[in-house]
C-alpha cells in the first residue's frame, strides 16, 4: 500500500533544501489537474485546471510551508512569523502546530475571510490585526524576524519557492510535457515565480521540452505588476489578492518576460463572476482570488486573444469554502425554501409539481 508522501519526499532530490532534513508535512500536494469542458469549450483549447484547494489547508501555500517549517525545525527555530492575507496564515500555523513551533500570524485589519481566520487561531496562532495592508504586515513580520528569535516563513524565504515550484513537476508529470500557456492570480508573486522556476528546471532537466506562456492575472484595484507601479491603497474584494507591492516582483517580470506571456488586471465583477461560473459549470468552488486565472482566459478569449488548438493549465489557488461570505454576496437573500415535511409541498416548492 502507498500513500503520497508529501511534496518534501516526493521530489526531495529537486530542491534545493539542506541536506538530511526531515519533512513536516500533512501529505501536501499530488492535486488533482481536472479537465474543464466548459472552458475547453469556451476558448477551443485544452483547458485544465490545478485544483489547489485540494491541499491539507485548503490553498497552494501548503507546498511552500511543509518546506519552510520543515527547514526552520532543522535550524533550531522555536517560533515563526508571516505577514498575511489569509492563506499562508493558516498553512503557517497548522503546520507549526504538527511541528510543535509557535505560530505568530500578522494580517491587515478587518480583510481576512472568515474560514482563513478560524484555521489559524484553531491551530494555534497568536493572530494580531495590523492598522494597514498586506504590505505593511510585510514589513513589521521581516522587523520582528530581524529583532527576535522568530523565523520569517513568507516567501521571501526562498525554500517557500522551492516548495511551490513542485506544482509545475506534477503538471509536467501528468501530462507528459509543459503546457502551451499558464494562468494564474498574482498577489505578492511567489507562486508565479515558483511555477517558473520548476518549469525551468524540468526543461533543464530533460523532463519537459518547453515552457508554458505564463499569464498573471491582478485585481484592477491591486495590479501594480500591469501599472508598473506600486499601489499605497490597494483595493479588491478578492481578498486574498490585496497587495500593492508584491514581494517577488522583479522575479515575476522575469518570468512574464522569459516566457512571452504577461500581466492583465479584472475587475472584482469579473472575478467574482468566474468563481460562480466555474461552481456552476465545472464543480469546482475556489474563493475569490483563485478564480482571477479562469476571470482572465474568458476576458483574454473575449478581447480576441486566441487559445485555440493549445494546451492551457489554469491555476484555482484556494478552496471556496475560505469565504463563503463572498461567495453568497451574488446571489442576494439566500434561495431557500422552508417547507412542512410533506412530498406535495416539496414537489411544489422544487418546481417538480
Ligand atoms: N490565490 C490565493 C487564494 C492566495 O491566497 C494568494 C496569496 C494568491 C492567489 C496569490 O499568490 O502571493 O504567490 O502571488 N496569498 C498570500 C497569503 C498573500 O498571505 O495568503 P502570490
């Protein structure tokens, strides 16, 4: 009998982490790449998606953190730190809390998802609300790393990114070379980069024979890497996405540029009304920030960029139950019926009678 081990053993000999270094993992990673007829249909391409909601936390910052924590427990640290929209807060933690280190957990005021929020604090954080953005949390989380005897987990610790890239492995793995083109939602830019970096290595490697077109998609409201310039004020109900100075910048610049592809900014309406349609159509529920990629190859195929005949990977970077708030925004008061428990009521109140 064989269970998937985890992204740390699964592709140990492929990063770039000390040498004899034990893995904490909750089995992270080996996700899902599910076919999507609706976007297939829609953009006359082979359309996949990576569904990384799949993962122990329920988001992409698993692959990164079982590397992290794993590397921190080796070099004797007793407590960790990340600045946060949500996600990486509640890989942290419970991870740490497998690990046994303390967890300590920045997050901009008022802008984390509910679900992000009850992951954290169950597996133990101490979570403190910062007066400002993700960016601010950033800078306060590399202060306190620099000042006390706590390590710093976001991702611009570069075992993050080594862990991360084990998502382009398992694409290349499956289906047997590098897709034409990669979509995906850009926040601080770690996994952009991380993804590049994994293709490159396949390539280097001999496992692939090319690489993907990478295309980052941004909220309107938080797309300094399509302005070119920082956003002080960054807004989007995409929460997870509210970034206005991401961290791995000039990294993923290289990896637009190298690869030909590039960054587009949607609008919240946009995004929002990909994550219904990708529930609706294809049965996958991803919060908000996770439907930017899919938000992108419909506005892409409606602005006459052409797809057609190519294979496409779309990236769903989180689970959809983070935010069900969100989620149910769009829908108005909840479509429900309460009935008697009677079969003619409920055929009546189901429109089968
Ligand atoms: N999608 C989701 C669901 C995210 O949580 C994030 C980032 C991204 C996309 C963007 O990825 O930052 O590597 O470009 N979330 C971070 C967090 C910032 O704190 O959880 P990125």
């Amino acid at each position: 009998t064989h269970q998937w081990r985890g992204v740390v053993e699964e592709y140990r000999d492929l990063l770039d982490l000390p040498d004899g270094v034990a893995a904490v993992t909750l089995r992270e990673g080996g996700t899902p790449l599910v076919h999507s007829e609706w976007l297939s249909g829609h953009s006359g391409a082979d359309v996949w998606l990576k569904v990384e909601g799949d993962n122990p936390t329920g988001s992409f910052k698993d692959r990164g953190m079982t590397a992290a924590i794993s590397v921190a427990v080796h070099e004797g640290a007793e407590a960790v730190v990340c600045a946060s929209t949500g996600n990486t807060s509640a890989s942290m933690a419970a991870y740490a809390a497998k690990a046994g280190l303390t967890p300590l957990v920045l997050v901009p005021e008022g802008k984390i998802a509910a679900g992000k929020m009850a992951q954290a604090i169950l597996h133990g954080a101490r979570v403190i609300m910062v007066r400002g953005n993700f960016d601010d949390c950033l800078g306060l989380a590399k202060g306190l790393a620099w000042e006390y005897p706590v390590a710093l987990v976001n991702s611009v610790n570069p075992v993050r990114l080594e862990g991360q890239k084990t998502a382009a492995f398992e694409i290349v793995d499956f289906l047997g070379d590098a897709p034409d083109y990669h979509l995906l939602p850009v926040g601080n830019a770690g996994n952009i980069s991380a993804y590049w970096l994994g293709y490159t290595q396949y390539l280097e490697l001999g496992e692939a024979t090319r690489r993907p077109r990478m295309h980052g998609f941004q909220a309107e409201g938080a797309s300094p890497l399509v302005t070119g310039e920082p956003f002080p004020d960054p807004e989007t109900r995409a929460t997870a996405i509210r970034i206005g100075n991401p961290a791995s910048w000039k990294l993923a610049e290289v990896a637009a540029h190298e690869s030909g592809g590039r960054f587009r900014a949607l609008s919240d309406d946009q995004i929002l009304a990909a994550q219904r349609d990708l529930a609706g159509h294809d049965g996958v529920f991803v919060e908000p920030a996770s439907a930017a990629g899919v938000a992108g190859l419909l506005a892409d195929v409606a602005a006459g960029d052409s797809y057609a005949g190519s294979t496409v990977v779309v990236t769903v970077t989180g689970h959809g139950l983070k935010d069900t708030v969100t989620a149910l925004e769009g829908f108005g008061p909840m479509v429900e019926s309460v009935v008697d428990a009677d079969v003619t009521a409920a055929a009546e109140a189901a429109g089968l009678a």
